[in-house]
C-alpha cells in the first residue's frame, strides 16, 4: 500500500492513481472548533479542515472521503482511524466508495465476541493472533507494558481508599458521636468516583469501624483485558498481512505527533486571533503547512544532535545588516554566518544570497505585533 504525498491542491492524474493509505484524526482546541488532520502513512500531513465546535469526530469522515475521492482521485485507498471516529456508519460509507478501513474495536466488543467463542483469551498470549470472520479479521495483541501501568494505576487507587478509611476510623475513634454511615456514604462515593465499584464495597465492621470488602473473583474479570487490543480490518490477508495491519495502526501516533507540534514548536496554532471562518481557515492551513516545514528539516537535520525548535533558535542568530550607500539608497547584507548555522542552512538545502535590496518593510517582532494590535 504505497502512500499519497502530495499537498491539498494536488490534483493527480489518471495514471498515478494507486492503492494508498491514510492517517485520520481529529480534535477539539479549547476553541468552540474542530481540526480534522488527514496524513499519509508517513505521518506527512495532505489536508486541514475546521469544523464547527459541536462536530463530533466521526461526522469529519464523510467530508475526508470526498476530499479523497474528488480532490486525490479516489482509488483503493485505507483509512486508519480510532474506535471513536469510525464507526459503523463510517464504515458503510467507505464500502459504499471502495475504500477499506483499519481501526479498533472497545472493550465491550471485545467482551462480546468472546461471549461468542468468536475470540479466545488464550490467543492474547501470542505476540500477535489473527482471526477471520466472514469478510472481517481481527488482529490482538496484549501490551505487557500498557497492562503493568493498568494494574499499577489500580493498586494506587486501592492504597488511596484504603488511606481515607483509615483516616476515617481514626476520626470516629477520636469523635465517639461521629456516625459510621457517614464516613461509609462519604467513602462509598469516593468508590465510585476511582471506579472501583465493581469489586469494591465500603462495610461497617466491629467497634465502629469501617472497613473495605474486596472480591477478589471480579478483580480478576476486570484486569483481565488489561493490555489487551484489538484490531478490526475488511482488507484481505493477501492486502496486508496481519503484522502489516498493526503497523498501520500504531502509525497513528504520527497524527498525534503532528497535532502536539502544530501546539509547539512555536506554530501556534492557539490562541486564534482572528474571528471569520475564512480567516480561521486560513489560519489552521497556515499552521499545516508550518508543520510540513518542520516535517521536513527534521528530516534533513536528524543527523544532528538538536530538535528543529533547537535548530531554528539557531537559525534566528543570523541577521541582516542595512548599508546605506552614498545615493541614500540602501542594501541588506547577510554577514558569513557561524559554523553550525552554516551546517544547518546546508543540510537544509538553502542558498543565502550575499546582498539583496532593501525594500524599507519593517517585520513586526512578537513584541511589537501585541503593541500594534492594542493600538488598533
């Protein structure tokens, strides 16, 4: 499945339309909007898109699936999304348009397809299983790291609640008119709020005091899932192999990468300053294409030992200096920059003129670009 790697105005002819995937993701900013990333499996991003705050992330599929099919020329293209953006419907309309789909199903699901003996747990002790039902196959995995966190992250919240009830049965012994049902009420909230409630009770012991009930039966049922994934796919194995299908499926977090650097780096995505909708778009296409920058001097630089925010910081020691020559007329001149700014406008591929006119444009500072706007 080779990728698409072309920027949203492309537009590519018959012939190089081929079998493609790509990387779906959306999230919301603290701003009532939606931006919808769409990226090849290199993690490259190839389109942008605001949607009105209150657009929940599955209904951005329809809109990137025609993007895909008029903008990209369509073709035997996979989306790869989460369990919260496609969806049945979603997934209906990529059959309907020829496209095939990679995503991951919740843990009721998995719960339910082991009910019906469509699963077995025993297949997540395998680095990585395969089951075939009908037109579907289902990929698992259990991930030890993720299911230590998962049992530690218990383990925390168990030592939690067993601190309050202890420091509740000390305040009972030291108030004789204290009501034990108060404290079980107060603690048996506090159970629900960790989420504990499933194996978990708050009982009034001797002497007043109160202690934890625990069922060690449905600790167990809980935990174990813990770690454990799987994967949903209708692509054949003679498409992609099972070890394939995970691959693609972890490229997502180049998705997630690519929304955490349009928030860093100094992209700024937010704070948006502007207010019209063209203008926000505008904007969000601006940050995309910023990213795509930074996309590719990571790429140009990573055999140095800086980040790219590293490298620009850098980059920004090296200034113009204005002559001003006998006519009143003036030039810029670039001075011969440092030997590890030069290596990087190398790497970079750029070649710096050595003098160029001067066109009299200030370039607000991000200093002076807040002192503008108040005056405004």
């Amino acid at each position: 499945m080779p990728a698409v790697s072309c920027l949203p105005d492309f537009r590519p002819s018959q012939s190089s339309r081929r079998s493609r995937l790509v990387l779906v993701d959306a999230v919301s900013w603290t701003l009532p909007i939606v931006i919808g990333l769409l990226c090849d499996q290199a993690g490259i991003p190839l389109s942008i898109e605001v949607f009105a705050g209150n657009t929940s992330d599955p209904k951005t599929v329809a809109s990137q699936v025609k993007k895909i099919v008029g903008h990209f020329g369509g073709g035997s293209v996979t989306f790869v999304g989460d369990r919260g953006m496609l969806k049945i419907p979603q997934i209906e309309h990529l059959s309907e348009h020829g496209m095939h789909y990679i995503t991951a199903i919740t843990k009721p699901q998995i719960e339910s397809l082991l009910n019906t003996k469509v699963l077995q747990m025993e297949l997540f002790d395998q680095p990585l299983a395969e089951v075939s039902e009908e037109q579907l196959r289902y990929i698992l995995r259990r991930n030890p790291k993720r299911a230590a966190e998962m049992d530690a992250t218990r383990a925390n919240k168990l030592a939690r609640l067993e601190h309050k009830v202890n420091e509740g049965n000390a305040y009972l012994s030291a108030h004789p008119r204290a009501k034990a049902q108060t404290l079980i009420k107060t603690l048996s909230k506090e159970v629900q709020k960790l989420k504990l409630q499933s194996w978990v009770e708050v009982k009034c012991g001797k002497a007043r005091c109160v202690a934890l009930q625990i069922d060690e039966s449905a600790r167990n049922e809980q935990a174990k899932l813990d770690g454990c994934y799987v994967l949903k796919t209708d692509l054949s194995a003679a498409q992609a192999s099972k070890e394939l299908v995970h691959d693609r499926y972890k490229d997502l977090t180049l998705v997630e990468q690519a929304f955490r650097t349009s928030k860093t780096v100094e992209l700024e995505m937010r704070p948006i300053y502007v207010q019209l909708e063209n203008s926000t778009r505008g904007h969000a296409l601006v940050v995309m294409l910023a990213y795509r920058l930074v996309h590719e001097l990571a790429r140009r630089w990573q055999t140095l030992d800086l980040t790219v925010q590293e490298g620009l910081k850098k980059l920004s020691t090296l200034c113009v200096v204005e002559v001003e020559l006998a006519d009143k007329t003036s030039c810029l001149m670039i001075p011969e920059p440092s030997a590890d700014v030069a290596k990087l406008i190398e790497l970079a591929g750029v070649r710096l003129p050595t003098v160029f006119r001067s066109r009299g444009v200030k370039v607000a500072t991000r200093k002076k670009l807040q002192e503008n706007r108040s005056s405004r």
